[in-house]
C-alpha cells in the first residue's frame, strides 16, 4: 500500500483553511494534520506554501466518443480536465447514441477504461422514447439523467434518441420513472415551442445574424421551460437538477421552489457570468450556446446568487466542435452548432472571481468541487478533502495569474476556443493529483490513459 504525504501546504477543507500535510494510502485520505512532524511515506511532495483545494467535479461535461470522435476522445477531454485543476467528470449523454440502455452505455463505459486520465461519471438519458430502459440504466450504474424539451436539432437526430421529453406527458412520464430509481433528473431549460417559432420569423425576416441567435432563445424561454420543470417534479417529488442557468428569472423560480422544501440543484457556467450578447457580434458562432448569451444587466445580477449561495453550481458545459462545423454556413448562425469548450478555463475563470474579491476560496471551491459532487452523490468520495475521501487534489496559486492560449489547450476542440483565448486569468496550477497520482504536473499532462476510472453507482 503506497503513501503520500503532501506537506507545507495551505489546505482548505469545508470546516478549515490551514498549514499542514496530508497523507494518502492506496489512492484514499487517511490523515491530515498541523503539525511540523509529518508521517512516514513512499512518496512526499512539499507544496512550499501553495493551496492544496479539492480536486474538481465538472459537472457538466460533452466528451460524446465514440460517437463524437471527430470532436474530442476520451484521452483529449480528460487530459484537458486534469490542465483545468478537474479530477472527475460528469458525462452527459449526447452522442451516437446517447446512454440510453445498458447496451447503449457499455461502450462509452468502455472507451473511458482504455483512454480516460481522470475519473467519469456518467448521466444515462431520459426521454419519451426508450422509456422503458430508464430504470435499466440505473442499474447499470448511472449517477442522473438528462432531458432535452425539444426535439433533437435538424442533421443531429441519431445524438438525440432517447433523450428528449417533447410534450408535457413525456416529460412527466421520464420524471415518473426517474422517481423511481432515486436519481437526481437534469434538465435543459427551454421552451421549444417559443424558440422553434422566434427562429422561424427570424428566418423569415432575414436575420439570421450572429447576434440574432439571441433574439431566438430570449430570456422568457428559459423561465416558461423552468417553470413547467419545477411544477412537474414538485408533483411527483422528482429531484431536478436544473443546468446551465442563464437568466435572474429562472433562478428566483428554482429558489422560491427550493423554500418550499423541492429538492433541486441550479448550476450555471462561466459564460452566463463573464460574456454578454456582445460576444456574438465578436465571435459569431464560436460564441454561440444554448441558452444564449444574456444582457449585462441579468449578467450582473447572476453574480448576485453567485455570491449570497443561491446557485450551487459552476459546470463548464464544455462541448467540442470542429471549425468546420462552427463554419459551417456563415451566413445563418441557426445552422451553426451550440457551445464551446470550457473544461481548461473554468477553474480559471473562477480564481479571477476570487482575485477579484467576488467570492471566498472556500465558495470558490464550493462551486466547483464540493457541490457538484453532493448533486450527483459522488460526495464524500469526490469534492472533499476529508478522511476517507478520494486523494484527489489540486496544488496551485490562487491568486497567480497567466495568459490563456488556445494553441496550448488538450482540447481537440482548441481551435473553437476563441471567446476566452488571451484573457488574463488566475490561479496557475502547480499539479493535479487523482487518487494519490500526479496526472498534471508543471504545465504538462503526466497521467496515463487508461488510469481514469469510470465510476459506476453501485459497482466497486
């Protein structure tokens, strides 16, 4: 059994930020301490003073291979997660097809054995079709779900079987049967009806500009999508997770719900809090998402619930592309694909809030780390450091800062990464450890592929 022992670091835990060591036996937390007589070990790593935080959970993450190859592996993705400071991720469940079965997840499950760097976590998909599977999927090992309430988008149906509740029967079907299993059901928050018809006179009018994008997906449908999300689980007590969360409105529903004894989660991500609508007049489709980019005002205020605790999670949302099919017509943002990558500038993106004096370390971590995990019941495992927990560690310098350069990204998708490339960002990382090894170690990748684990509820 190998030992670890991380001394001379300022440690933060949920009840603690302090000097001092921590020792790790075969991969789990044993020990933490204070003291200057340190235990004995295989191995010891002196920190010299740097912050040792809970290795990240993204909790909102498209890798999609197999059937995204093109895009981004396994091996690309987690590398990229353990340079942005995250030891697991969340796996959504887009891609050629989704996880929507037993045998649908066995080969991601699969490929994550071969190639991962880092620990994943899969949500297996829920929607009107297959939805006798859904209780299958838990079986087999699944941590949640996720819906989509519209249909899958023109040219990408086979990305989508399986995963969409168009009606309001299929919907509160799915959350009939994700009751069933205990699971927490994510959902992507927005009215098909009203953005199918805004995109449609758009169209018809001509404006099918970058900037237009917005236009189609306004902030109200996101509320109507959020409102029937939470009615409908509060009927039949579904947990729901509720992601990417762009708009004030959708936040004060989920918090008025919350009160009144709802279980339910609010993630948002790093764009919904830095970038505004300006950004596709500047980026055009590589600053396209779903949501879409809000106003500085709603920007503003999301800070707000950042900071007073109301929204209990940042997910990167991190979806590759390749430029071609950002490019792929120019003229019409609507054929252009949703999302960018973002797993190597989240932890970033949060230190400058930090820096900023906009948040605490410990929210910080909160954020990014500890709630995530909690959400999806991964906690204590992952997202803590605590006896017993996972050796899973990131080493760094909060307030360091560094220029972000897309060229030295891990992504595949690294070309697309526009939005963000030469901002000047905090928090340079020292090393990433995973369950007691450093799979990131002065600016290079150093874990192998295959030593990620994929997670499984309910298997060893």
């Amino acid at each position: 059994m190998e030992r670890l022992l991380v001394k001379n670091a300022q440690i933060l835990t949920e009840d603690d930020y302090f000097k001092g060591w921590v020792l790790a036996e075969d991969g789990r937390i044993t020990a933490l301490g204070s003291a200057e007589e340190f235990p004995a070990a295989d191995r010891v790593i002196d920190a010299g003073g740097l912050t040792l935080l809970p290795g990240g959970v993204d909790p909102h993450v498209h890798i999609r291979y197999p059937g995204g190859a093109h895009r981004e592996t396994f091996v690309t993705g987690t590398a990229a997660a353990a340079a942005g400071g995250v030891t697991t991720i969340i796996e959504h469940p887009i891609s050629t097809p989704p996880q929507y079965s037993p045998e649908t997840l066995a080969p991601r499950v699969a490929a994550v054995g071969e190639q991962a760097i880092v620990d994943v976590a899969f949500l297996g998909a829920a929607g009107g079709k297959h939805i006798e599977e859904i209780g299958r999927v838990a079986e087999a090992g699944v941590w949640g779900y996720k819906t989509f309430l519209h249909a899958a988008p023109e040219g990408r149906e086979k990305e989508f079987v399986g995963l969409t509740s168009e009606t309001n029967y299929e919907l509160l079907k799915v959350m009939e049967e994700v009751k069933k299993t205990g699971l927490p059901m994510a959902a992507h928050g927005e009215d098909n009806d009203l953005v199918a018809g805004a995109i449609a006179e758009l169209r018809r009018e001509g404006r099918v500009a970058p900037c237009d994008h917005a236009a189609s997906r306004p902030a109200v449908a996101e509320a109507l999508a959020v409102d029937r999300l939470i009615r409908l689980a509060e009927t039949i007590d579904c947990p729901l997770y509720l992601v990417h969360i762009s708009t004030p409105e959708a936040v004060e529903a989920a918090k008025a719900a919350r009160a009144k004894g709802m279980k339910i989660w609010i993630e948002t991500c790093p764009q919904y809090l830095y970038l505004t609508e300006e950004a596709l007049n500047e980026y055009g489709a590589y600053a396209k998402c779903n949501p879409a980019l809000r106003d500085k005002a709603r920007v503003e205020k999301m800070w707000d619930y950042i900071e007073d605790g109301t929204i209990d999670t940042v997910g990167s949302d991190h979806a590759p592309y390749t430029v071609e099919e950002k490019e792929r017509n120019p003229q019409d943002i609507f054929l252009a694909p949703a999302g960018f990558p973002g797993l190597e500038t989240r932890f970033g993106l949060m230190m400058k809030a930090v820096a900023d004096g906009r948040i605490s370390l410990r929210r910080a971590a909160e954020l990014i780390a500890v709630n995530p995990a909690k959400a999806y019941g991964l906690y204590p495992r992952k997202g803590a450091i605590k006896i017993g927990a996972d050796a899973d560690f990131v080493l760094c310098d909060p307030k360091a800062e560094y220029t972000v350069e897309k060229e030295q990204m891990r992504t595949m998708a690294k070309d697309i990464a526009k939005v963000f490339d030469g901002w000047k960002l905090n928090g340079v990382i020292d090393k990433v450890i995973l369950r007691g090894e450093v799979v990131y170690e002065d600016g290079q990748v150093t874990g192998e592929p295959g030593y990620g684990k994929c997670l499984l509820k309910g298997k060893a």
